[in-house]
C-alpha cells in the first residue's frame, strides 16, 4: 500500500473520529485535521487538483446551514451525525488545497 493510501486512510478515519467522539476537543481535532490536511495535499496528482477544489466547494455548500438550508439535519437520527462527519471532511480536505494551491504556485514559478 502507498504512502498516499495510508495517509488518505488516516484522514478519513481522523475526520470521523473528530466528528463522533465528544471527548476530543475542537481545537485539538481541528489542529489534527489540518496537519494532515496539509500533509494529504502532497499526494494530490496534478490531475485530482480540480476534483479536490470541487469537493471543498460542494462541501462548503452542503455542510453549511445557512447555505445548504441544514438539509442533512433534515435526516431522522443520522442527519446531524452526518452533518458533522462531512464538516470535518470539508476542514481536512480544505487544508490539502492549501497545500495544492502552494504547490500550484511553486510549479508556475519554477517554469
């Protein structure tokens, strides 16, 4: 298994950590979420950048209440559980276009 894998793997199941156990705090999860956001936006492909930046965006629409009009909350049970899980994708995945965007801006200076 690639390094990239791994790493994706440990975000993903961080991501659902932070969001279902209270006992984490927010400012520890969200610290975590973002180092390995950072560190999973060195394994984009050049090719997956746009597919990256799209899933913020998408996230960014249907996390957010005042946008997404809190329709997974509309969910019974599950809806918030969801919601939450998604909100700490949308901050993992945020911090991996950091480092894509840094990584853009290397590449556009070393032409």
């Amino acid at each position: 298994m690639s390094p990239a894998k791994v790493i994706r793997i440990i975000g993903v199941v961080l991501a659902i950590a932070v969001a279902l156990i209270p006992a984490i705090p927010i400012h520890l999860g969200a610290l975590l979420l973002a180092i390995v956001g950072l560190i999973i936006g060195c394994y984009v492909a050049a090719d997956n950048r746009k597919n990256l930046f799209l899933m913020v965006v998408v996230l960014a629409v249907v996390v957010d209440p005042a946008v997404g009009a809190g329709a997974l909350d509309a969910i019974p049970v599950i809806g918030s559980y969801i919601g939450n899980i998604l909100s700490s994708l949308k901050a993992l995945l945020a911090a991996a276009c950091v480092t894509s965007i840094t990584m853009i801006i290397k590449e556009m200076l070393s032409e």
